[in-house]
C-alpha cells in the first residue's frame, strides 16, 4: 500500500512435489482416511442434477442422524468462521452477549463489532472457562436486552472445554435470546445433546473432529433461530438460515454452486461416523484426551483451568522450558509427526498443543508423546 511500509511473502513460492509426508496433530486440520480422500476423485457433476440432490439429502440427514437433533442442518461451502458471521448477522438486532476466554472468542467479538452490532464482552483470562452463573448474572442485570449469548465450546487457542450445556440452561431462562455455539474443533469429537441444552445454534468446520478435508461448515439450527431470523427482517445472504434451509426443503440442494469434491469426501466419512456412532466417538476422544492429560500432568502441566480440559486439543504448559519451536521442527524432521506451538505470540513458547481428533487413537498420540519424550530429552 502506498504510503505504508509492509514486509511482503506474497511472491511466487513454487508448490512442489516432493514435501514430507507428516501424520498432523495440530488443532486441525487432522489426519483424513484414504477412502476419504479418494472419494474427491470421482467424476463431477451438474450442482443442479439429480445426483446432487441425493448427496447433499444424504450427507444433510445423515449429519442429524449422527448428532441425535431434530434441528435443521445446513452444510455450506466455507469454513465454520462464516456461520460464526452469519450468525450474528442472522440474529442479533443490536445486542449480544459475548463470552471470551481466548482467541476464538475474541474473533466472535469483532465479528459482531464489524457488523456494527453493540458488544457486551464477559470476559475471562485466556485458561479460564466461562461460567454459568456469570451468565446468569449477565442476563439478569441486562434488562432483556440481548438478542444473542455466544460461546466457543472448546478454544483451540487454550485448551479450555467451556461448559456450554450448563450454559444453554441457564439462557433457556431468558425466551428472548438466543444462544450460539462455536464447535468448531469439538462437534463430532465431544459429544453434547444439541436439542436438551437450549443451543439454537452450533457450527463447526469438517477439518477438526469431523476428520474431513477442509472446505465445508456445518451449522445445526433450531426452529426458535429459524423464527428469529424471520421475525428480524434481515439476514446474510449466503449463509442465511431462511434461505439456506427453505431451498433445501423445496430442492434438496444448496442455494450457490458446492464443492462438490468435499461432499462426496463428506459422505463417504460420515459413513465411518454413523458406524462408530456418537457415543463410541466421544469415549475414543475421552480416552485419548485422558491419555494426553496424564502424560503432560506427569512431564509439565496442563494450561488450563482444572476440570475445563478439552476433549480434543490439549493445551500444555511449557514448565521445563523446553526449546518448542526447535522440538516442532525435530519431531517432524525425524518422526514425520507434526504437533503445534501455543497460539499467537503470547502462548507460543509458554505453551504448545496436541490435537487428538478425528481418526486418532491412544496408541498414535501414544507415538507422538514418545517421540516428543526423545527429542526434548524428557
């Protein structure tokens, strides 16, 4: 830009085929089962055909079947941060309650800021967990006026669970706001009862628990969001809940052209899913999150709060000081396994973080604690 001094990478860095194939424990994207990937392959069609009704009719119905809710769900093309947009767009008039405790949280907030929308940050230490009763406090001194209380299930950025069913409860008091959920690296790896807990809205992004390549978001939206939006007036085009699920319910497809590459990916996954089932997935995450706890418990400590661990991506803290960045680059060197440094430039050395989601199981994070062991001399 003129007039500003920018450091540029925006220049040609040819992509080319001789990387390193390396097993992902980051925060996502996660590791992606060839029959999976093959399915991409398949020929492509017309996004108005026949064909195209069935697949996005399947992957819709088997995504409620799998997540046990009467709710609608909408499968976009995009990432989980766009129905984080529309969503506040979709239903907030003026007013929303934000909770945040890191920085997905956070990124709620400006959302909402940018679109204009009047902001009531209740805010926590990154490492803490939001909690009900502050809720409950909010709510009551706000008079009625949110439109919108909004939480992150589980924050990538610290490893925190928030208890987003507790909450649901408590804004289930309060008819006249809605609740929203960001599940993006949890939904599909963490089990949570959509329909019991209040949540009018929960979306995530299929490269996290789902186990998919990325390039899609799943929303899941409930009738009372559904008659807000229509109470409103005004919505997002893209990603409005009114236009996305009436066009489904009148033609079984999306409303602008898919990816439709990712949607068959989509369909062959969920089959794995619907197989194992909800319950079975959520106790293979359990385990692996209890095996990964135990290990940090035992070589440095966990970020944080006690008793709001995630179920998907631990947070560790750095205690022994450990070289992070050196250790990420020599495991992935000489083990092939990639695990991620703590978010942004405040926890990047002070913490680092494995994500067991999706396909993982004990004995392959189990492989990647090992490795870690070695290399950082522990």
């Amino acid at each position: 830009m003129a007039g500003t001094q920018v450091d540029h990478v925006s220049e040609n860095h040819e992509y080319r085929d001789d990387y390193p194939e390396q097993t992902l424990y980051i925060p996502g994207p996660t590791e992606v089962r060839e029959d999976v990937v093959d399915a991409m392959a398949e020929p492509l069609f017309g996004h108005r055909s026949e064909r195209m009704t069935d697949l996005y009719t399947t992957i819709v119905e088997d995504t409620k079947t799998f997540l046990e809710t009467d709710n609608d769900v909408i499968i976009l093309t995009g990432s989980g941060t766009a129905f984080m947009e529309s969503s506040i767009l979709n239903l907030v008039d003026e007013h929303v309650l934000v909770t945040t405790c890191g920085s997905f949280s956070e990124r709620q907030a400006d959302i909402a800021e940018r679109l204009g929308k009047t902001v009531d940050r209740l805010e926590y230490e990154w490492g803490d967990a939001v909690k009900p009763e502050d809720v409950r406090e909010a709510l009551e001194e706000s008079d009625g006026r949110y439109d919108v209380v909004t939480c992150v299930m589980n924050e990538s950025s610290t490893g925190v669970r928030n208890p987003i069913e507790e909450i649901g409860d408590v804004v289930a008091e309060y008819p006249d706001t809605c609740f929203v959920v960001d599940a993006v690296s949890a939904l599909g790896g963490d089990y949570v009862d959509i329909d019991a807990h209040n949540i009018d809205v929960i979306f995530t992004s299929v490269q996290k628990a789902f186990a998919m390549p990325p390039g899609l978001g799943v929303c899941v939206v409930s009738e009372d969001a559904y008659e807000r939006e229509a109470e409103k007036g005004t919505s997002a085009w893209y990603g409005g809940f009114r236009r996305c699920i009436d066009y489904y319910e009148k033609k079984g497809q999306t409303h602008s052209t898919p990816a439709i590459p990712v949607m068959l990916a989509y369909r062959q996954q969920m089959k794995h899913m619907l197989e194992e089932g909800h319950d079975a997935r959520d106790a293979r995450h359990r385990e692996m999150a209890a095996y990964t706890q135990e290990w940090a418990r035992e070589h440095f400590e966990m970020f944080p709060e006690e008793g709001y661990e995630s179920q998907t991506v631990s947070c560790i803290a750095n205690t022994q000081d450990i070289d992070v960045a050196g250790t990420i680059a020599t495991v992935a060197d000489e083990y092939e396994m990639v695990f991620s440094n703590g978010y942004g430039s405040a926890l990047g050395e002070r913490t680092f973080r494995i994500g067991h989601m999706g396909e993982h199981d004990v004995e392959s994070i189990r492989a990647l604690t090992d490795a870690i062991e070695d290399i950082a001399g522990l």
